[in-house]
C-alpha cells in the first residue's frame, strides 16, 4: 500500500474516488491525485484556480467555530 502524499483528501461524488488534493509547503497549488482501486494515488492533472478555490470553500463551510 501506497503512502498517502501530504494535502487535503477529500471523496468526489461524480466519480466516486477518494481524492487528494496534493499541498506544496502548506500552499494548495498542486496535483489532483485519485486512490486507485488497488489502493495506490494515481496522479489525474494539475489543480486549477477553480479547484482549489472550491476545496477552500468546502473547508471554510466545514469549520464549526
């Protein structure tokens, strides 16, 4: 089993993959990363603006404080 990359996982409903949003020194300006069946990540593109700026909005609605 693969080791799990740094960065924010997260489960995508569409293609019903866990994914990972690969972090560079604590930035989200990385890879979209998806776990294949046999358990590896597998790399899928490089994060957009958009990406990124969805993920942040889904942590900033997920925060209880």
């Amino acid at each position: 089993m693969s080791k799990q990359p740094a960065g924010i996982r997260f489960y995508d409903n569409a293609s019903g993959y866990n994914m990972l949003l690969v972090t560079e020194r604590g930035e989200l300006s990385g890879w979209l990363c998806y776990q294949h069946v046999d358990g590896q990540w597998v790399t899928l593109r490089q994060s957009t603006i958009d990406d990124r700026a969805c993920i942040e909005q889904a942590i900033r609605g997920a925060r209880l404080d």
